[in-house]
C-alpha cells in the first residue's frame, strides 16, 4: 500500500490537469444541443479507464451512453465492488453569476472552480486515479472491481435502471461504491447513512387563448399566474408542512438514537444560514435544521415562467404560467404515490377559470442505510487514516434514485463515502471541489479497496 | 360637409398606406432598445400633421418626445379641442404567437394586423386624416385643433403632467378628444363614460445569495418562489376580493342607473369567455362581469420569473423571485395611496426566510364622467350620422391615466371616442383594428369636428 499512495503523491500535479480536461467538456444532460458533448465525456471518460488497467466498454441506450469499465483480477474468490457515478453535470445557468467560465476549471484559494468539479466529475475520476496507482505500481488489489459511469444522473437516470436489470450477472457485486456526496464539514470525512428521494413535476396552468389586455379583461378572465400562485401557496400550511392528503402517510419516523447523533454533530444554524447568505432559516415545526434537510420531505419550486418578464410594466393578462415543483422524499415514500397525490391536490385546489396539466419529469426511491458491517467499517478505517480523524454519520438532503435501485437489483450494500463540502454550490453557479480533498479522497479510496479485500473473510 | 366627406372616401386607399408606414417603426417605449424607433415615430407623425394644414412642433422631454400640432384658424371666439393620442406601442412579446409580423401591417378578413393598429396610432391618425380633409377641400373648420401625441402612454405616462402643467395656457382648450378606447361591440358605436386607474408594481423576494442545491438545502432555507406564490396568493380572498386591508375605502359604489343601464348591454358572458378560448369567467362576487370590467377594482399578475425555466429537470433552490404585479383602480381610488397599502400587506404576509422589496413602476388615476352636455351629444350624432345607429353608454376597463389630469390641468371635458373592438388583442399577439372602422370613424371624426363648432354657443 505504501508504493500505491507515494504514486498518488508523486502525480497529484498531472491527476489535477487530467480532471481539468474532463471538466472542460460541457457534458449537461438536460439540455439536448449537447448530446455531443456528453458522448465525448463518456469516450473520453473510457480511454481513462483504459489507461488505468481496466477494460472499457461505452454502451449506447435510448438517452446518454452508460461507461463500463472492468478489472477481474483479484479472482473468483476475491470481493467484487461497483464502483458508481455520474458524468453528466448539471446546467451552468445562470452564467453571469459565474466568476469564472463554469468549463473552464480555474484554481483559486485551494479550490477547484468548474461545473462538475464536486458533482460528480472531480469525485468520479478520484477512483480511476486510485485503480491507476495499484496498476502503476503493481501493487495488488484485493477486489474485483467495475465501474459505471452514466451520462443521466441529473436528469433522473431514465436508462440505468434497465441497463442494470438487463446485465445484473455482468454487474454482480458485494459492495456499490459511490462518491456523489460530501463531508459533513471541512476536515471531517464522513459517512452517509440516508438519501433522499425525489418527485419532480411541472405545473402549466392555462387560460384564454393569447395574452389579453389586463384592463380590457382583468377581473372578469382567470389569470394563470393568480392562479399558479395559488395552487403553489396551496402546497404548504404555516406548520411549515406539506399540506398534500396523504403526503406523510409513508413517511417513517426515526429512531431516537438517530436523531440525537444528529443533534450531536457541530452544526450551528446561524453560520448555516449566514454561509449562504440566508436571512434566516424555515422549515417544518418540530424538527431541527438538519432533521429538515435529512429526514424529511420538502417542497420547493425551482422555477416559475408566467407572462411578460422583460423591462417595464407591460399590462398583459397572461394566458399561461408554469411551474417546476420539485418534492424530496424520505422512507418509505415512493414518487409515483407522490404523483398520484400531488395530481389529485392540483386537481382539488385548481381555482376557477383556468386548467391545469401536471407533468411528471422525474422521480427517484429515497434510501436508507443500515450504518454497521465489515463494508461500512472498512470505509471508517480507510478516512480515518486518510484524513487523520474519525468520520461521522450524516444524512443527505440530496437523491441518488439509483442506490436503492443497486441494491435491490444487484443484492448488495451501498456505501457512500463522498468528498465534497456543504458550501461547494453544487447544482448553483461557482461550483468547487477542494483541491485538498480531491488528492487525501484519492489516497483514501485506495486505503479503502486495499481494505475491502477482506469484505468475504 | 359633404366635400370633406367625399375626399375622405376617395381618399381612403391612400389613408391606410400611410398608416401602415406608421405601424412599421416599432416605437416600444418600454424598451430602450427602441428608443431611435420611438423618436422616428414622433418625427413621421409631426411631418404627417404638417402635411395637414397643421404646425407641428417635436418637443424633447427626459424621456420620450411629445408632438404638438397646432390650427387656430377658426379664431379666439371659437371652441377648442384638444386630441389627444399616442404614438409609443406596447412590447409585442411573445413573438411567435404572431401571425404575421407585428410591425409589418398585414390585412386578413377586413382587418389590419399590427402592433399599434388599435392601440394607438390607427386611432391617432384617423384624426389627422379628418384633419386633411377639411384642410384639402378648404372646408370650413369650426373649431381651433391642438393634436398632442405622446410617446410615453404604455409606461404610465411620466412626462406629459409636467409638460401639460408648464404649457396650460398653450393648451388651453373646451374639449379634451380622445380616441383610445373601443365600441362595445361590431357596428355599435360607444362613448365612454369610465376609465379604471392603474398601480404597477414589481415585486422581488431574495433568498441566499446564490441559487442553491434543492436536496442539500430545500426545507431549511427559504425558497423565494414558494414565498413569493404565498404573498401573490394573499392578494385575493375566495370570493375574488381583494384581500389587502383598507384597498376598498376609497371605492365608490356605483349608481343603480348606471348598473341598470350595463345590464341592459347585449352582452352574453358564455359568449365573452369563448371569444377569448377562456374556460370560463371569473371574478368579484356580487358583480356582473362587465361590472368587474369597468367600476369594480382588480389585481393580476402581468408575469412571474424564478428561478430555472428551460429544458428538464433542474433541481435548484432559487434566490431570488419576481413579480409584476398591477391593480386596476376605480373611483376614488389614488395609486399613491394603493402603493402604501400594498407595500404594507406585503411586508405583513412576507414568509419568514426571505427578504422582500416592491418597486413601483407606475400608476395612474381613474376617471368618471358625467355622459351629459353639449360635447357628449355633439359627439352621439356623429357616430349616430356615421354609423347609422345610436351609440350605447360604456365604461372602460383600461386606463388611460391623464384623462383626470387633462379635466383637472386645463379645466376642460375629456370625451372619450374609441373605434376598436373588445377582440382586437390589444397588449397581446395579433393586435388589429377593423377596416371599416377606420374608414368609417375618419368620417364621424369629421362630423364631430363640425358639430364641436356650436360648443360656446
């Protein structure tokens, strides 16, 4: 192990410029005037895995390619892992909130500045740097390993779900790796032992059939944004509560111990609030901050277009708004329920005048870990040891629909051991990784397959 | 009469021609990307006044220019009458709802299409036609004529109070005529006796400081497009009230002779709601539509932008959300005093979490008047003689903000002759304005020029 991590120290500087080269490529799945991109990310993605040892495959589906890259020579006896995660990113808008070009990775203050940087490229290519040091040195790895690397994580992962089923033999393992999460805080590695799941809608209310003058019409003809603002206001009582029928009927409450090791982590919400510039935390009664973003569901909207937006004050009734309402889900709630109750509130609380359309765009299963097992203490060791203390458990706020999915189909346990902090604007404009923990994660990730060798012992 | 009423019709070709090289400058006063357009509009217009017999003079202001023309032919014994119109045009956004063009006059089914072709410079220059006509024929004119154009009415107006103010005896006139508005219906020539008042605001509610991630943050950080639906939300009560404290003080109800007489209009509300493709009427209870239209106050939102709108499913939290929000005013209602009311409930409604701010764009009074006197009957037998039916009694669900200032400033009578129709997409896509009442509203102008001549006597 001692040659494998002197490799890693000794070539952190050519690791940093190779992701660079990754990040610049503008792979954002949700937009399809860059499907080109995203392929050349997952081509580009492959020849990596290639040059680490690995053999590479990019597999076409009906969305973006899906990267496969294997290395069996730990033997039939050996532990397979399955490595997963994402080469895809999220859009760079708005782009004038950016400091510096969102693909044009820039260092500063011991960060790394891209689109992607933190998710989930910068954490992605962490392992392939990893794998490459025992292949380098010749170091022997004790695990089998694959890894899988979709093109569609941020726009739901529509094709992985079959892609896994069709190949559930070729993608056996013991333990699904994932590093598309973060530290609980700066120094402290952590472990995750939830994700949240997510239903994702957009709501178009109508009207007349044009825009209307809002004097000639206003009063006596339905407004489609009066109206959206209504249904949205709808959503939530002044509990702070999803005011949906049935919304929490599956929703599982959690065991005290776990609530107080929550209660227990060095968190303050006023420096909270204050690292993003928040006038204040909200939220649900009864549940502190991290219980809110960890344990239980929310509603936020992510987006709203009605009418004339433009300079000055044009007086339009609009005839259309629309809205993208986004729910975060906990055990035991699944997105489709959430659809059919989130449908029928619509339908329910849908004012006078207008109609309403409900579209699904995306939904993902929440996920809840057991925190114990050879697996699970395998990773403390290895951040322990990679970062000089030991981790701590948290929640996460965010979905990975895909990690129960992995566990159910593939039978095995999902680990997520992920390396980025709270304030790195994932998913907002100067999103960063840092620079320190992308060259400690990569010395940890090759403590930790060094360590699951032992994971059938 | 009937010399200038026979030019008039042999000259009616010629009379559209010009127009539509009017309705080709795209004078948006709203946006300042137009401003040369809006400046040209008012150079083509004071030539085109000139070319009527009229001297025109373009008066530059802090915003927009002001054309004056002026004909004191008849002498200082004679009535004055001052026509009033505008020249600036509203956005013609969304683009591809248009049929045609928006600044390329198109004529389908005896219609003009073209932003400004109803609202207001078809209106406007049918009076400089009328003009022309006594002016080429050498037919008596009755009446001393100032024509004040201006190009500032689609954004509230801010410079002409001034100038109207610092230029009253200039302006001094008996009649105040204004063409701006429409017929209640097809062949059913109108005078109107109403105008609603207007208050325009924008409103932004801030978060964070950037966008954030909606898993790692939703439910504990406040959502602007959440709370931003909350307070638009709070605005209205269900029974379509306006639900901000004291907004109905200054109401005044109306007389049971003028809502008898509205009653009486041929109006079918199945048939208002379908013209439009609404799905049916809405609105205050207790009120009759065309009520709610015209003495009954409203509030709409003009447009909403928030957060992500394009492609797919991104899953941000946003910072920041915005609002147009506008109220139609009636009698008595002052939009000074609206805007003290609105920032107030704003601030009382405003969810924890967020911060809000409410800027005003601009506001205008309403306007009632007494349909009686010498210049309301002179102008009933004008369109009566032309149309070849009595006019009907209507009042205005627009706002046309310095008819009270005109009463007030130069001490005079608004008379309000309008030539549009209800479905003429005034502020929206496919504005037009009907052929035949161009052509048959020039004469009637002609007529009322006459009739206006016996005003002091």
């Amino acid at each position: 192990m001692s040659d494998v991590l002197r490799f890693v120290e000794d070539n952190l500087g050519r690791f940093r410029e190779e992701l660079y080269d990754f990040l610049r490529i503008p792979s954002v799945s949700a937009k399809s005037e860059h499907d080109a991109d995203t392929r050349e990310a997952a081509e580009w993605f492959g020849q990596r895995l290639q040059e680490a040892g690995l053999t590479a495959v990019v597999h076409d589906t009906p969305g973006h390619p899906i990267v496969v890259g294997e290395w069996r020579g730990a033997g039939p006896d050996a532990p397979t892992v399955l490595i997963y995660g994402h080469y895809d990113v999220q859009p760079p808008e708005p782009l004038d909130l950016w400091d510096s070009p969102p693909f044009e990775p820039t260092e500063r203050d011991g960060r790394i500045y891209a689109r992607g940087s933190a998710d989930d490229k910068g954490q992605l290519y962490m392992h392939v740097k990893a794998l490459e040091a025992f292949h380098a040195t010749g170091a022997e790895l004790p695990i089998n390993v694959v890894v899988l690397a979709e093109g569609e994580e941020e726009v739901g992962s529509p094709n992985l779900v079959p892609f896994v089923e069709a190949r559930a033999d070729e993608l056996a393992c013991d333990v699904v790796l994932i590093s598309d999460t973060g530290m609980f805080a700066e120094g402290l590695p952590s472990l995750l032992f939830s994700l949240r799941g997510l239903a994702y809608f957009e709501l178009h209310v109508h009207g007349a059939n044009s825009d209307l003058h809002s004097g000639e019409y206003g009063g006596a003809v339905g407004n489609p944004g009066n109206a959206m603002s209504r249904i949205i206001a709808s959503l939530h009582d002044d509990k702070g509560r999803i005011a949906i029928d049935g919304f929490y009927d599956d929703v599982v409450e959690w065991d005290a111990e776990t609530r107080s090791q929550i209660a227990g982590l060095p968190h303050s919400d006023k420096s909270f609030a204050q690292d993003v510039g928040a006038p204040g935390l909200i939220g649900e009664d009864g549940y502190s901050a991290l219980e809110r973003l960890w344990i239980r569901p929310t509603c936020d909207v992510c987006g709203i277009l009605c009418g004339y937006t433009g300079e000055g004050a044009k007086t339009v009734l609009p005839n259309h708004a629309m809205a993208k309402v986004s729910f975060r889900l906990v055990p035991d709630q699944h997105p489709d329920r959430i659809k059919e109750l989130f449908e029928a509130h619509v339908a329910k609380v849908a004012p006078r005048g207008v109609t309403v359309e409900v579209r699904e765009l995306h939904g993902g299963r929440p996920w809840k870990a057991s925190p114990s097992g050879p697996a699970f203490e395998a990773a403390g060791e290895a951040l322990a040891e990679a970062f000089g203390t030991e981790p701590v458990l948290m929640g996460g706020g965010g979905s990975i629909p895909i990690v129960v999915e992995f566990e159910e189909k593939l039978d095995a346990t999902a680990l997520l051991v992920g390396f980025s902090l709270p304030n790195c604007n994932l998913h907002a404009p100067n999103e960063w990784f840092p620079i320190e923990n992308y060259e400690k994660g990569i010395g940890a990730l090759a403590r930790l397959y060094g360590k699951l060798g032992s994971l059938r012992g």
